[in-house]
C-alpha cells in the first residue's frame, strides 16, 4: 500500500482563532508519523510501522507510546467519548487503544487484500459502529464490542 513516508514533527504552532496570535512548542523529541490527529486535547502520532504516540500539545511531552501490528495504518480516529483510538490497516485489520494509558485492547482480523491503492484507512463512527474502508476498496462496519463477529450474509 502506498502511503506518504512518515514525517518528523519538531514543534506545535498553536494559534489563537480569536486574535491569530501564534506561540510556537519546541518539542523535547522528534515524533514520527503520517498526518496526526488532534482530538479531545491530544495529539496523536501513528507510524507506517502500528507504532502510536499520543502527546500533549500544550507542552510537548509524550503521554505514552504503544506498538500495534498493523500494516501501514492510517489516521489515528477517537471515538466521540474521548476513551478509545482507533486506527486501522490496509487489509481492513482495526486496532483499538485505550486513550488514557495507550494500552491495546484488541485487533480485528483481515477483511480485504491489501492493495497498492493510495487509500489511506480511517476509521469512522457512526451511531455506535465503526465504518472504515480497506486499501481494496471495500466498506465495511464493525461493533467495537465484538470486533470478529462477522454479519449474516443475507
């Protein structure tokens, strides 16, 4: 699968919406990542290698760092409640984290072929499910719940 190289991150720019005033963090270690996410006052940080590093924008300072195996996994996603990150692999494969301590909670198993397709996996919520697309092209969902229970093909 084709994803852009992981990049270093060497500070936060943090600008006021209010006035545009700007103030620059340096931060104390270079993170590696795809594009990161900010979400319910943390940044997150996956690798193309599963590797999750969630920070705090206000100083810089890693807040944990877990390992995943997944297979050059997209954005990281968090659910509305602010508990779980999700992110999820080429092959459809999902790996959830616990937001406070960065403790992996489970990964699902494959759902599709991976592809050289350019399609970077992120994970959706909606109404309780995740809905994600795999490097394949296939859409699917998923109950966080019970992450390999497979639905009745009608």
């Amino acid at each position: 699968m084709t994803n852009s190289p992981d990049l270093i991150y060497t500070r936060i720019v943090h600008v006021d919406p209010g006035t545009a005033d700007r103030s620059v963090t340096d931060l104390p270690e270079h993170y590696r990542g795809g594009i990161p996410t900010l979400a319910h006052g943390t940044v997150y940080f996956a690798t193309s290698s599963g590797l999750v590093t969630a920070v705090s924008p206000a100083t810089g300072e890693r807040l944990w760092q877990s390992r995943t195996t997944l297979e050059t996994p997209g954005t990281v996603s968090v659910d509305p409640s602010g508990r779980t990150v999700y992110l999820a692999g080429g092959s459809g494969r999902v790996a959830a984290l616990d937001a406070a301590s960065g403790t992996l909670l489970w990964e699902s198993s494959a759902r599709a072929e991976v592809l050289d397709s350019g399609l970077l996996p992120t994970v959706w919520f909606h109404k309780g499910a995740l809905v994600l697309a795999a490097s394949d092209g296939t859409l699917f969902t998923l109950d966080p719940a019970r992450p390999d229970r497979r639905p009745t093909p009608r």
